[in-house]
C-alpha cells in the first residue's frame, strides 16, 4: 500500500502544521518560557521523547478542560507514553483485509507479544486517549480542531481499546494473572454453516494454574470457572476460577460498545470526508464488521436467538458444536451439570430480562455505528 503520510497520523501532521503557522515568534524570532501556552510546552517535551513532563504541563487541564488543543494534546501523550504508533495500526487494520480461514486477529497477535506492563500501557492510553477525543467528536467542545480532524484517531483507539478488552476476562480495566487467553479465529460462510458474513469467532483459549502450567480449554468453558460438581473439563484451578457465564456477557458488552464508537468515526469519515485519503478507511470499516458481528452471537441467558437460526439460547457451554451450525457455545444458557430451573442458581446472578435489556442496549448502539447485522 502507497501511503503518503503514513509516518504520522493525519491529524498529528496537522498540529505541526499548525504549530509552525501559530507558534511563538516575537518580532526578533526569540521565543521564552513566560510566551509558551501549556500545550506548547507539552509539545516540546513530546518533541524531546520526555512524555512525564509534557503530562506535567498539561496537568490540571486534562479531561476537564475545555480547550481543545489540550484535550487532543493529552490524548497524544497518552498513547505516545505507551509506545503506540498509530500509523502502524492502521497499517496493521488494513492489512487483515487478507485474512484466510482459521488466521487470528492480527492486532491481537502483536498485543499478545508485549508484556503485561506494556499490554496495561495500551489499555490506559487507549482508554484515556479516546475519553479526549471523544469530547472533540461529540462536539461537546470547539476550537482549533473539530471531529473531522480527530475522528481517525478517535476510531483507531476506540479499535484497540476494544480488543484489549479481550484479554481483560474479567472487565476489571487491568489485565493480569486473573484473566485468560481467548483465541480469536476468522472465519467465513465458506467453513462456517451458521453464519453468512466473514468474522472473528471465540475459539477456545488457554489460562495458567496454579502450578504454573499452560491449560488448554474448548469453547467458553473457561467461563464455567472452578464450580463445585463440574464435570466439565477444564476444572479451573487458578485465580480465575471465580468465573462464571454471566462475565461472558460482561466482556461481549464492553467490547461492542467500545467497538461501536470506533465504527461510528469511521463511517462519519467515509460519509463526510477523507475520500481521496492516502488511508484506505474503507478497509477500516471493514475490519470493525468483522470483528463485531459474529462476537455478537455468544451472549448467554439473555432470552434472545443471538444468532438467528431459529433457536433460543439452544447451546450448551461445554465446548461443543451442540447445534451443528460450525459454531461453539454460542446462544448459550445450558451447561450439562446444573438444572436452569433450579432457584438460586449460581449462574443466574443477573434475570434473563436484564440480560435481554442490556443486549438490545447494544445492539442499538451498534446499528448506531452503522454495524451491519
């Protein structure tokens, strides 16, 4: 792909744009501290690499601000802190336009190479990034920049945040020894009977016991937690043996309502904007449909065919392909070792109508985004 600006992200070529068009030149070029503004002073730490400080000067004006160089600017020093280049996200995105059957999320791949600080690093600024420039997207605040300038930034956080929310099982907002590895597979109608898009599905997953040993698991069994009575293997044995089916809608809402926001900028952009861009945002748009839609299916207990084959909440959770669509525990409710019917069950924390309201709550959100279905 020939990109032309792909070193930087668009709008941070803007700034320096504006920068030199606006910067602090007195009649003998001279400039002081007394004349820089805090995000001029920010920017020099940036341009130095010395990102603690440019979160100094900025410090006080943060989210709460409403100057909307300072948002943005924080926004910058979050995700530069983190050691994210955006431009090779981007990249990354476009690039899984070419994925084949059984490939994982390639962005997943190069999380999953980082070390849990830095994996932790991505999360915060991902999220503290996009919650500053969604007040420039929302139109909450004006000035220099609008949503237009942004919203490429604010899509490709809102990407990323999503996806770590993968490896944060337990919806918790830090990702640790209490959280296991779901596998990411794509997939099309070609292999997959029960579906008639191209998507990411749940593909089982590993979790590390308490003797330190990788176990392997099918499906969403690692959701069964470490349940006396099981017979369903694996039997956790590990922090996260506290789960239970319920956080599997826990973590499919937090992901698609990120997600969202994500596909809303981007379909603003192709609507409005960037048509004749060096990115190919299409591609972007693309890869959002995918890694949402079929994640949409697996919700547990909600009283809903999730997957539109007819059934409702037909599967059980026990890593199996119990309905013969090509998918595993998807549309779930039943696990093979407890009655559905008895009260005070322990995987029913939350009522099947609660569950139902929280998904169509999603599901909105979604058509908002210009998700298709």
């Amino acid at each position: 792909m020939n990109h032309v600006m792909k070193k930087l992200p668009l709008v941070f070529v803007l700034l320096l744009l504006v920068t030199t068009a606006t910067g602090c030149f007195n009649i003998f070029g001279f400039t002081s501290d007394k004349e820089l503004s805090p995000v001029e002073k920010a920017e020099e730490a940036i341009r130095d690499g010395d990102y603690a400080k440019a979160r100094q000067e900025l410090e006080g004006a943060g989210q709460d601000s409403t100057d909307v160089m300072v948002l943005y600017t924080n926004a910058k020093v979050a995700l530069l802190d983190a050691g994210i280049n955006l431009a090779q996200i981007v990249d990354l995105i476009e690039g899984q336009e070419d994925a084949v059957q059984g490939e994982s999320l390639a962005l997943l791949d190069i999380i999953d190479d980082l070390s849990t600080a830095e994996q932790n690093g991505w999360y915060r600024g991902n999220i503290e990034a996009a919650t500053n420039l969604k007040l420039i997207y929302k139109e909450k605040i004006s000035g220099l920049l609008n949503k237009e300038d942004i919203s490429l930034d604010y899509t490709v956080s809102n990407v990323i945040s999503g996806v770590l929310r993968i490896r944060d099982t337990d919806s918790n907002g830090i990702i640790d020894d209490n959280d296991f590895t779901l596998n990411i597979e794509f997939v099309t109608p070609e292999d997959i009977e029960g579906i008639d898009i191209d998507g990411f599905v749940f593909d089982g997953g590993s979790y590390i016991d308490d003797s330190g040993n990788e176990v392997l698991f099918e499906g969403l069994t690692a959701f069964l937690g470490d349940w006396n009575g099981s017979n369903v293997t694996p039997k956790m044995t590990a922090p996260a043996a506290r789960y239970t089916p319920e956080d599997i809608n826990r973590l499919i809402f937090a992901f698609l309502t990120v997600i969202s926001e994500g596909s809303e900028s981007i379909k603003f952009l192709i609507e409005n904007s960037f048509k004749n861009s060096s990115f190919e945002i299409e591609d972007i748009d693309e890869f959002i449909t995918e890694i949402a839609v079929i994640i949409n299916y697996y919700w547990y207990n909600d009283g809903i065919d999730n997957d539109a084959d007819g059934q409702v909440d037909e599967e059980m959770i026990d890593g199996k392909d119990n309905d013969g669509d090509g998918l595993i525990d998807e549309d779930t409710d039943h696990v093979d070792y407890w009655d559905p019917d008895k009260e005070n069950d322990p995987s029913h924390d939350h009522s099947q109508q609660e569950w139902k309201e929280l998904y169509y709550e999603i599901l909105s959100t979604i058509e908002q985004g210009g998700i298709t279905q």
